[in-house]
C-alpha cells in the first residue's frame, strides 16, 4: 500500500518508544495505514559501521541519557531511562510482531498493541523482552497465541527479520525509529514534526 507510514523499529528502543503515541496519533488523523517493519538493530549497526551503545564515547553516552530526560519531561511519558533489562537483544519482540502481523494483516489496532506494550515492558514495567515466556504472555492478552507462536518458532520469522535488516540498509536507513513516506525517510522520533508536516503538504 502506497498511502502509509512504514516504521522500522524494535522495541528495546527508547527513541521508538517515544514516538508511538504521537505516530498513532498522526495515523489516525490523516487516516493512514501504520505498517511496523522490525529490524535485527545490531546486524543493521553492523552493516552501516555503527557501534552500539555501550561501545560509544562516554560523552555521547552521557548526552544520551541527558536527552532522554528531557524528552521524557517534555513529552510528559513516564519511563525508566535505565531500564533493569537493557541493553537487550530484542529479536525474540522483533519476530513476535513479525509473526503477529503475519498471522493479523489486517489488525493494524492490534499490531499497534503488541508494539506499545512490549515497549513498555522493557521501558515501564522493567521486564525481559528476550525471554519467550514473558513476551508470550503480552502476545496473549491480545492475539491468539497459538497461532502466532507456530510462526513464531518458523523460519520464516527469522528470515523476514533478517530481509527487513538488509531492505533497511539498502535503503539507507541506519537507526530507529525511521519512517519512511512515499518514499522520503525521516530518522527519529525528533523528526516526526517533518513527517508530519510532508503528510499534510501530500494531503491537502
């Protein structure tokens, strides 16, 4: 589908998990379709020679958690920004949306859920979203787990994570949360203002 917003995504991102009330909110408004594309994050930062996290200046570090403070006050969201569980390794959450989305095309509502709700796991409730009975338990609240956990433990969930990785890559996209809209690509939960506004010139 042309008319939508592609978000590429993991949930052990704080970035990303402060964009989704603001992406649900501008889905809604300019009625479009919110496709959630996860990414193997440390293959990605692998093929763009980005180093992690934890292997970056210790200045850039500390400016990180400076600017996580202050997002989080001006967004008024509240969250740990040293969560008990981070980092992480947030394929297992990557390939549960993956799976979800396969087995749910349709129930973009739903999908958002799973999202948010795995974001806050790690982000809120100090939870290991690397951990299957954990992140199962979220999934059921939700979906019929039996179904998503078959494609779950599939190949196929690993393979699709893998080709979002490398679709990424390819299209220059380096970090999360980027969007992508016909075509333009918007790095961070900071640029959203662009997107928004490249929407609304779009649809007038």
């Amino acid at each position: 589908m042309n008319n939508n917003i592609k978000f590429y995504t993991v949930p052990a991102s704080p970035w990303s998990f402060l964009s989704l009330d603001r992406i649900e909110k501008i889905s809604n408004t300019y009625n479009l379709d919110l496709d959630f594309i996860p990414v193997d994050i440390f293959k990605l930062f692998e093929i763009q020679e980005i180093k992690m996290v934890s292997k970056r200046p210790l200045a850039i570090q500390k400016n990180r958690l400076n600017e996580l403070r202050r997002w989080k006050d001006y967004l008024k969201v509240d969250f740990n920004i040293k969560p008990k569980f981070w980092p992480v390794n947030p394929n297992k959450s990557c390939k549960l949306i993956i799976a979800a989305s396969i087995i749910y095309p349709n129930d973009k509502k739903n999908i958002f859920n799973l999202v948010k709700n795995l974001s806050e796991a790690i982000w809120v409730h100090e939870l290991n979203i690397d951990d299957d009975e954990i992140i199962f338990n979220i999934a059921e609240k939700i979906f019929d787990i039996k179904k998503v956990k078959e494609f779950y433990f599939s190949e196929m969930a690993s393979s699709i994570l893998q080709e979002n990785t490398i679709s990424a890559a390819k299209l220059d996209i380096f970090g999360v949360p980027t969007f992508v809209y016909k075509n333009q690509i918007f790095w961070g939960q900071d640029r959203i203002f662009f997107l928004e506004k490249e929407i609304r010139k779009l649809n007038v």
